[in-house]
C-alpha cells in the first residue's frame, strides 16, 4: 500500500487491525489452555460446565470453519463443526495446542485473500446465523473471549494465576 | 446519510454497527446482573476474585469515562475512575442498574457526535493506554465480555441459569 498513491478511504478499524484483534485474542486464549494442568483441562468443571478442553476445541471449530467462510463463502452447519460432529477430538493438551496452532497459520494466510468489502456481505453463516461477515467474525471473536474468561475462573479456583488479559501478543 | 448521493466509502464496520455492537455487549451484561440474587451480587465470589457488583461497576467507570474521552479526547486516569477512588459506589443492584442505564443514554447520545476519521487517532486513553481509539474502545468491549463470561460461572455455580450469549438486544 506505500507504493500506491490512491489515498485510501478513512476506516474505523482496518482489515489489518481486525486480523491483529482477532489473533492477539487467540494468543491469550492459548496462553490459557497452556496454564491448565493435563488432567484438570479435560475434567475440571464448575457449575456442570464442560471442562475447558471442550470449550477450547469448539473454538478451534469455529475459528477453522469461520476463516473458511470468510473467504470462500461456504460454510458448515454447526452440526458438522469437528466439536459437535465428535470426530478425532484431541485427547492431549499438546494435540489442542498443535490443532490450535496450525488454524492460526491458516488464519493469517487467508486473510490476505478476503477482499474489503467482504466485511459488509451478507452470508447465511454455519447453516443458521445471517448477517453481514464482520458481525459474524465479532461474535465468535466474543464467543472466545467469553468462554476463555470462564477459563480464568476454573484457573483462579484451582489456585493458578492466569496470564495477565492485557498481554495479547 | 441517506439525503447524501456521495458515495460512501467501503467499511469493514460501519460507526452505528459498533454502537449497535457495544451496547449489545452492554444490554446483555445489564441480564447478568439483573439474574444475580441480591446478596450474591455484591458477596458472592469463586477463587478470591471480585464479586460481580465490583466488576460491574468498574465497567460503568470504564464505559462512562471511555466514551467521554472518545468523544472530547479527555482522559481520566485510572486511579481517577470512580470504582478505583471509591466514591459514591452504588450499594444496591437497582442502583447498579440505574447508573448502568445512565451511562447507555449517554453513550447513545455521544455516539453522535464522533466524527469518522476519530476511531483511528492516537489517544493516551485514561492516562496510560497508548493507541487508536478503535483498539482502545474494543479493549473496554472485551474487558466487559471477559469479566460477564466470569458472572456466567458464578451463576451457574450457584445454579441460576444466565441469560443466552446471543441475546443482545
């Protein structure tokens, strides 16, 4: 873009903004999966809520199938999502971890493809939620902050201190 | 905008989307609190964390002081905020509530007058947050969804179902 003399149109937040948004968000999220002990990511719950394995794998589902739609504009039923589909879950932390990892590279290599007005397209998103993308790219943002800050809780009351919210880079 | 035959140019998210996107966070926050029993909103804790009256009246502070500074470029600092110096803190959810509902007209009253080209200045936000304000105003988005999703296992552990994630409005 510094080669181009065009001035770009003024944005509330840039494409490129969003993408940073997105995975300093998902930085911090994997620095909590990590703070968990192996036995207590798998099993510990509070209040009958799943254990934050299972939250933590439904947003590797969605964020695959989500930087998915985004660009090529099919989408999976929620019902084919790997989390609920229940198919070759990962049993360890480090497997969730690999899982984890390779979407984020995935992420940042797609991102590139998506065109700005992409964000404004209406799409009928994993088979049930219509919107434009960037509303439905926000709440499954939202969705990953919410349950990761449940993570927090199940850390604080097993004594673990978790990493600092601030910190997502 | 509609009485204008200037073409807008293409945003990622439109001013009005992220206000209807904020005060959806808020809206759905305001449940949260509504469906804490009385007593539980101010004493009850998991791990050694806040209570949720206390986070949310930090998020009052924050919503209240963050939209002042969006607006006129005046920053409190953090030790200035009321849930820091401690005064005049609400001791009841209905005055919890009230002052949430201040702060909502507030908002939608001050959104108005937020120029475009606004989200993506540099602002010392609150005395020590370096950034445009579109960063710093999801900053404040998320610290609210983290803390919610907090007072969704504090809700559930003590068996009251919370309002659903998807509800905003």
């Amino acid at each position: 873009m510094t080669n181009n003399i065009i001035q770009e149109p003024q944005q509330v937040i840039l494409p490129e903004e969003l993408l940073l948004h997105w995975q300093g968000h998902r930085q911090l999220t994997r620095r909590v999966i990590e703070a968990f002990p192996e036995h207590e990511l798998f099993h510990y719950s509070i209040g009958g809520m799943r254990p934050f394995s299972e939250m933590a794998i439904e947003l590797i589902s969605l964020a695959a199938a989500g930087i998915q739609g985004m660009v090529t504009g099919s989408w999976r039923a929620t019902g084919e999502l790997d989390h609920h589909a229940g198919q070759s879950l990962p049993g360890t932390k480090a497997e969730i971890l690999r899982q984890w990892d390779l979407v984020t590279q995935e992420i940042n290599h797609s991102w590139l493809q998506i065109p700005l007005e992409r964000f404004q397209e209406l799409d009928m998103a994993f088979g049930q939620y219509e919107g434009p993308i960037i509303r439905i790219m926000l709440y499954w943002v939202d969705n990953e902050n919410h349950h990761r800050g449940q993570g927090y809780v199940y850390l604080r009351s097993l004594g673990i201190e978790p990493p600092p919210f601030w910190d997502r880079y």
